[in-house]
C-alpha cells in the first residue's frame, strides 16, 4: 500500500466543493435529498462489485460511498447539526455498546478475559444485541418492535427485515416446512382471484405470496434479494445467448420468431450452461 491522501484531506476537498465563493455550482446546490439517490447507486455498485468478485474495483467503489458519508457529514456541519466527527463518534460509541462481549467494560480499550465459542455462545450475543437494540429503539421513542425499520428500503429486504424483527418476539414459524406449505397456500389463493378475474385481490394475493417467498428465504438462510439479483443476472444471460444464436439463424430477430422457435432457443441455451 502506498501512503497518499487521508481522509483528512478528503474533508478539506469537500469543504472547498462547498466553499459559496470558489465551489463547484453542482455540490453548492445539493441537499441530503438530492444525495441520497447517488446514494443508493453507490451502495449498489459496491455489492455489484463484491458478488462479481471484482474486488481490484471494490476499494473505487468504497470510496465513492465514502465520498457520499463525506458530503452528508459536510451538509451536517454547515447547518450546525452534525459533522464527521460526531458521525465517527456515534458510531463507534454504538458499537461499542451494542458489543458487551468484546468490550465488557464498556469501553473501546477493554479487553475481555477470555474466548469463549460455540453456537450457544453465539445465540447469547444475538440475544444481548437484539435486547441492546430494543432498548436504543425505547430510548428514541420508538415503542413499537417494527418502528424504525426504514419504508425506503428494497421492498424484498424490508420483507426480509420485518420477519427477523417479528421474529424476535417468538412470532414466527417453526420450520422451512411450514413456510413452503404456506406458499403453496399462497398460490392457491392467488389461483382463485386469477380465476374470478379479480385485478386488486390478484395484486394483493401476489403480494402475500412474495411475502411467504421471502419466508422461505429467510428460513432457508438465503438473502432474498441476493437470490432475485442472481435470477435477473441469469435471465439476461440467458436472454443475450438467445439473441446471439438467433443472429446464426432465419428469421434472425427474436421479434419474428414464433414462441415455440424462441423456446427452442431457451431450451439450448439452457442445456449449454
């Protein structure tokens, strides 16, 4: 590793992007909500990069994330708010706290006297920080065991998010069983609005179904969004081969071709992989 520029100078940048005399006209009209869609790009891009295992990138695109925390923490600063500091600050206090096991005094230097694993181990500390978390929740008035979970997340994450939530007070199911009998219910009921012509009961039925489905994934240990990114990326490979092996034939646009023609092609593609 080559020493370079710190995150010191990172901050003196953002302060001259900002400066309302010789700033950049674009980072002077920003605010924290026109960031947060560059935001959630960056933090796509970062995943992106890390399950394409292109990790050479991976350090770029922590950087562009880090510039996003950055600006924040500048806006923070200017309306006396909050400022990189206190975000460093809060931060590792949290932790700190939210880690009892690591830090037992409470404090970041404290030191634990011994090691102790095991998968009992394992579930105290999940008890410890679920308990921790409830009660930073009470302490910002957010009575309700679902409250802060964010509206603006990925809906099959926020899913995924209140069932672990619910979770936590024993509401819950008991096995992976149970939850897949409950999509095939799922699917019946949605057969039944399908077959009545019903448009608002299929919507709603079709969400209770995706719902049960992240269930399923959750009881599974499958990150749901994970698995429908890694569905998409295997649609459109296997979409793109099929236009390439359409272009060796005639008709030679998918567009011309009959459905059972363009099944053919699936059919190939797929026997390929």
């Amino acid at each position: 590793m080559t020493t370079g520029y710190t995150i010191d100078d990172l901050r003196y940048l953002m302060q001259r992007l900002r400066d309302p005399e010789t700033g950049c006209p674009w980072d002077l009209k920003q605010t924290y909500k026109t960031i947060a869609p560059h935001t959630l790009e960056e933090v796509y891009e970062v995943i992106d990069t890390i399950e394409r295992s292109d990790l050479s990138h991976l350090g770029e695109e922590l950087g562009d994330l880090l510039f996003q925390v950055i600006f924040y923490s500048q806006l923070g600063a200017e309306e006396q708010i909050f400022d990189f500091d206190s975000v460093v600050h809060g931060i590792v206090e949290k932790l700190v706290r939210r880690h009892p096991h690591v830090f037992p005094l409470g404090t970041l230097q404290s030191v634990r006297d011994s090691n102790t694993d095991g998968e009992a181990e394992e579930q105290r500390i999940k008890k410890v920080w679920e308990q921790i978390k409830k009660q930073e929740r009470a302490e910002k008035g957010e009575r309700g065991t679902l409250d802060d979970i964010p509206m603006a997340m990925p809906a099959l994450s926020r899913a995924c998010k209140l069932q672990k939530r619910a979770a936590t007070t024993g509401f819950d199911w008991d096995n992976s069983k149970d939850v897949l009998n409950k999509v095939k219910e799922e699917i019946v009921e949605l057969e039944a609005e399908m077959q009545a012509d019903n448009k608002m009961a299929m919507e709603e039925e079709l969400g209770d179904l995706l719902f049960s489905c992240v269930n399923l994934a959750r009881h599974l240990s499958i990150d749901p969004e994970r698995a429908m990114r890694s569905a998409n990326n295997k649609f459109q490979r296997r979409f793109q081969a099929m236009e390439k092996l359409a272009g060796e034939k005639q008709p030679s646009i998918l567009s011309d071709m009959s459905v059972e023609e363009m099944e053919l092609l699936w059919t190939q593609v797929k026997e390929a992989e």
